[in-house]
C-alpha cells in the first residue's frame, strides 16, 4: 500500500503542477489501481473511484489528499498491483471561481502563493526537490518506478520535437524523383 500511496501522490503533484502551468482548476478526481493482465496466473483485480471536489483547485496537496482517499477506499491486500493512476476531471480556467459558505478553509491567496514557491523550489532545484509527505522522503529513491520503456515519443505535442523542413536541405535524386512522381500520381 505504501508504494502506491507514493505513486499516487507522484502523479497527483505531477497533474496539479500542469494545471497551475496553464492556469486551470479540476473539479473532480479519479484514482486507479490495477493487476497487470498479462500475468494470468496471478488474481486479477482492477479498481477506479472519482469524487468530485468541494470547489475548483489546482492546489497538491488537496489534489493528492483526495487522490490517497481514493486510494484508501478501492485498495484490496493480497494482490500484486502493476498499475495505478490518476485522472483529472472538470477542467476549467482558473479565473472561474466557485464560491462557498465554508468559513474554515485555507485563504486562497496563501495556497496560491504556497504552490508557485513549491513550483519555483522545484523548477529550480530540479523535480521533487520539495515534496508532499506522502510521496516519501526528499532526494529518496522509491521502491516503484514508471515504466517507460516504450513510451511514445511527443511527436505531435511538443514543438521542438516537430519535423521541420528548411529550405537549403538537398533531396538526394531518388527521394527527389519519388516526390514528384507521387505528386505527378495524385494530380
């Protein structure tokens, strides 16, 4: 339980980091955990719980502890989980407030202004300088680890991975001539 909790809160600071990048909210969260399927002799178990949120935030530590109560209440012991997630839903501008009659809560501003020191703490230092307790200890290695051997490249999210064509580039004579030729075709 206690790598997933880690997991979870990972990919919950992650997702809130976007969305205080491109100056959004989330109202409501889902949390996932999951057996890997290709390992059939193993049980199998797949759980995912969303809950929508008192208001629109972008704030980590509210996202990662509803994500952790998510996780609380799907989490089965005995089975050998391979996955687990979270997904952000409800996605909305930031400057949309909701307004509430709960008179405890944090003042907005001071979140705010906690959330862009922990956002400028870690652009600086590097990802996971400050962390949320629950993530685990600063600069600790966790126990799990995303696997990312055939992660796809950001061919068409991220612009300076796009195929840019420069004017002064030389076709060698037979890519030359099968561009024309395929032009010639479809004319």
């Amino acid at each position: 339980m206690h790598e997933l909790q880690e997991a979870i809160t990972e990919f919950a600071c992650r997702a809130a980091e976007k969305l205080r990048k491109q100056n959004s909210h989330t109202g409501q969260l889902m949390a996932f955990i999951r057996t890997s399927p290709f390992r059939e002799k193993d049980p199998q178990y797949s759980r995912s719980a969303s809950i929508p949120l008192p208001s629109p935030t972008s704030d980590s530590a509210h996202i990662t502890q509803t994500a952790c109560a998510i996780l609380k209440h799907i989490y089965r012991p005995g089975y050998p989980y391979a996955k687990a997630g979270v997904m952000l839903m409800d996605l909305q501008p930031a400057t949309r407030q909701q307004l509430t009659l709960d008179l405890d809560a944090d003042m907005p501003e001071n979140r705010i202004r906690l959330m862009q020191a922990m956002d400028q703490i870690n652009r600086r230092y590097g990802r996971g300088s400050l962390v949320l307790g629950s993530a685990g200890g600063i600069g600790a290695q966790p126990v799990w680890g995303m696997k990312q051997n055939f992660k796809t490249p950001a061919y068409t999210t991220d612009w300076q991975r796009l195929l840019t064509v420069q004017n002064d580039v030389r076709l060698p004579p037979a890519a030359h001539q099968s561009l024309v030729s395929g032009a010639r075709r479809r004319a």
